[in-house]
C-alpha cells in the first residue's frame, strides 16, 4: 500500500526526481516587480510596493487595513502587542501549531495555555475552550477574565489555521467576547481560505499572515497584519516602524519601536506573487482533489477541508493508522525520493514550554501520532 501510495504521488509530479513538501513557484511578473524596485532603489523600507501590497492584501482578505511585516513571527508578536496583551497575562493557543506561535508568546512574557485542537479542522476547538474556561476560569467585575488558580489574567487565545484548514473560528468568536479574550487568529498557513465565506484573520480582532518561502505564495521572508480596527493598524504601522513621530526632517521617536517593516524589494515579489494566487489555489485543490479520489475508500485516510470551508490546500495531509504505521511510511516515502514529514512535535512536550498549563489535549496527541504531510507545491 505504501508502495502504491508513493508510485501515485510521483504520477502526480512526474518530472522531478527528488519530489519536494512545497516549492515556491515565480512565473509570473516577479523578477519585473524586482527589477524595477532595483532601479528605484527604493528596496528598504519605504515604497511603493510596499503600500501596493498592503492595499492588495485589503482587498483580497476584505480586512479594512493591512500592515505589512518582515515576517509571521514578527507579525505575532506585533499582534500580541496592539492587542494589548502584557508580560504574564496568559495567552491559550493549541498545542498543535509552529514554534513560531509559542515564541511570539514568549517575545511577551505571556504564560503559554494549551488547549486542545478539533479533530476534522486541526484548529483550537471552541468546545474544549469553552469547557476550560467553564472549570477553570472566573470573570471579574473589572470585566476581564482570570484564571482561578494563578489568578492571572487571561489575555488572549490564538487559533491556527493548520494548513490552510480554517478552525471553527465563529463559535471561537462568541466564547472570546463572552469572556472578554482578544481573539488572534494565526493566519500563517491560511491565505486564500474562507470560512463561511469569510477569509480567515477577519474574524479576531487581528489577523497575521506569513509569507515565507514555503508558505503558499511568499515574498522570500515576510508576513502582515491585517484588523478592522483603525486605531488598532495605526498603533501597528507606528510601533513596526521604530515607533518614528511623522515629520518631514525631524527624527524623533516616543516610545520603544521595532524594525519589523517589510523591506520594498520583498514587497515587489509579494505583489507578483499576489497576481497568481488565484490561480496556485485552483491547482492546488486540483491536487487535493486527485488525493482525495485515489485515497477513497483506502486505509491511509486524506484530509479533507472541513464543514463551511474553502481551504487553501496550503499542505496536504494524510491520516494513518496508528504512529508504526506513520513512522513506516515516513521511512518508505523519503528513501524513494518522496517528501513527507510528521506534524510539529506538540509544543507542550518541547523543553521550554513543558511545564506550561495545558487541558485535554487527546485529539492533538492523536493527529501528531497519525498524521503525515504529503508533497503539495503548485505544478506547472
Ligand atoms: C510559518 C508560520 C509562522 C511564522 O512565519 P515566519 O514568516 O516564518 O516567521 C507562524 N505560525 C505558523 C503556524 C506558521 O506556519
């Protein structure tokens, strides 16, 4: 079966020897855009692909204002921060995610929560949130919402869009404005999905994308931000630019910044890459759809977008039976040239956050064991 499994993945890229997880692919007006920012020579932080990548990002995502960063993690971090999330406040995320979800949380000095993922979307799920929160959290009269044993606020929860796959980010929505929580959603992996029609990163109060190499389109490293909140964007744009008081000669700064700015040169090939988008996608669930049909009715199971969903097929996954199964089928796959990887090692089980609080996390444990992703680059 394994054997059958790779023989059709390598049908679906035929001319490639050694089959890689996700290539990026540039065949469109990007060594134009980049060319032209080098005559410019405007390739730092100011110019003008930077703004158009923004307003491209708005009206994509249908988000009100986009602030382009260097990369994911630094637009988490800035997330965090205009969200107004403070050293020791503790932030829930699902154990299931990137490293650089949990890294951003501890650029804070935020207590990493865990909570545990759903099974069908791989995203923080609103029961077991809502179940936590029932036992283990109590609303004060200043509003706000605390953990009853370490009486620490609980600040923000952070969803993730695994591979694209949107989580159940409505009901995520009313538990958080019940509690008073900030909702974040790591959008990384999630350009170009929709949940109930809406894009993913809309729905919290701020959104971030990455667009680094092996995300769907990328600009070399890079990510944004995007909100609904105008005092929101602007405390972002300000704070990602050295937090600079606008004059037209004069320098002066008022508060601790950051260089977190996509350079102009990234954001020319951001907005190549943008013009395709529409197009990786329809090839990319092309491939789904052919993973889908061969693995029907098999004992390797393909996932497949959840209820009320369009996802952007970022990486696809499969299901297998138990951890010997998967770890056979890791072995057999990369030696015959075919890429494919486990999910992340949950980040509770990692050094530095092993001994930050965590609730029932059985589905999360059950995806790291079974779950594979298998090769899902655009082919041209
Ligand atoms: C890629 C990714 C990031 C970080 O993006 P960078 O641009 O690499 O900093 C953050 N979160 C998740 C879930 C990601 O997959």
């Amino acid at each position: 079966m394994f054997k059958q499994t790779v023989d059709f993945i390598k049908t679906q890229f035929p001319f490639q020897e050694f089959i890689p997880l996700h290539e990026p692919r540039f065949i469109g007006n990007e060594k134009k855009y980049v060319i032209d920012c080098i005559d410019s020579t405007f390739v730092s932080s100011v110019g003008k692909y930077v703004d158009d990548f923004e307003k491209k990002i708005v009206e994509y995502t249908g988000a009100k204002y986009a602030v382009a960063c260097v990369n994911g993690t630094a637009a988490l971090h800035m997330a965090m921060i205009v969200s107004g999330v403070k050293k020791n406040e503790i932030v829930i995320t699902q154990p299931l995610s990137f490293i650089a979800t949990c890294n951003a949380i501890a650029y804070i000095g935020a207590a990493h929560l865990f909570v545990d993922v759903d099974l069908d979307t791989m995203g923080l799920s609103p029961e077991k949130l809502q179940h936590y929160l029932s036992e283990n959290a109590i609303k004060k009269v200043d509003g706000f919402t605390y953990h009853k044993t370490t009486k620490q606020k609980i600040a923000a929860v952070i969803p993730m869009h695994t591979f694209g796959h949107p989580a159940r980010v409505d009901e995520l929505v009313s538990i958080c404005a019940n509690y008073n929580i900030a909702l974040i959603e790591d959008a990384a992996e999630s350009i170009g999905s929709f949940y109930k029609g809406k894009h993913t990163g809309t729905f919290g109060c701020v959104g971030t994308f990455s667009f680094n190499g092996n995300k769907t389109i990328t600009s070399g490293g890079g990510g944004a931000i995007i909100t609904n909140d105008e005092t929101l964007a602007k405390r972002a744009k300000y704070l990602t630019t050295q937090a600079k008081v606008p004059h037209r000669w004069d320098f002066v700064h008022d508060e601790i910044g950051y260089n977190y700015r996509m350079p102009n040169i990234n954001a020319a090939l951001m907005c190549a890459q943008l013009e395709q988008l529409n197009y990786f996608l329809e090839n990319k669930r092309t491939l789904a759809n052919q993973y889908k049909d061969f693995f029907k009715d098999k004992e390797i199971k393909f996932v497949e977008e959840p209820k009320d969903s369009k996802s952007n097929y970022w990486l696809c996954a499969i299901l297998l039976a138990d951890k010997k199964m998967r770890d056979e089928f890791l072995q057999f796959s990369n030696d015959s040239g075919v890429m494919t990887r486990p999910v992340w090692r949950l980040m509770n089980k990692l050094e530095m956050f092993k001994d930050a609080m965590c609730g029932n996390l059985d589905n999360a444990q059950q995806l790291e064991d079974r779950l594979v992703n298998i090769p899902s680059s655009v082919r041209i």
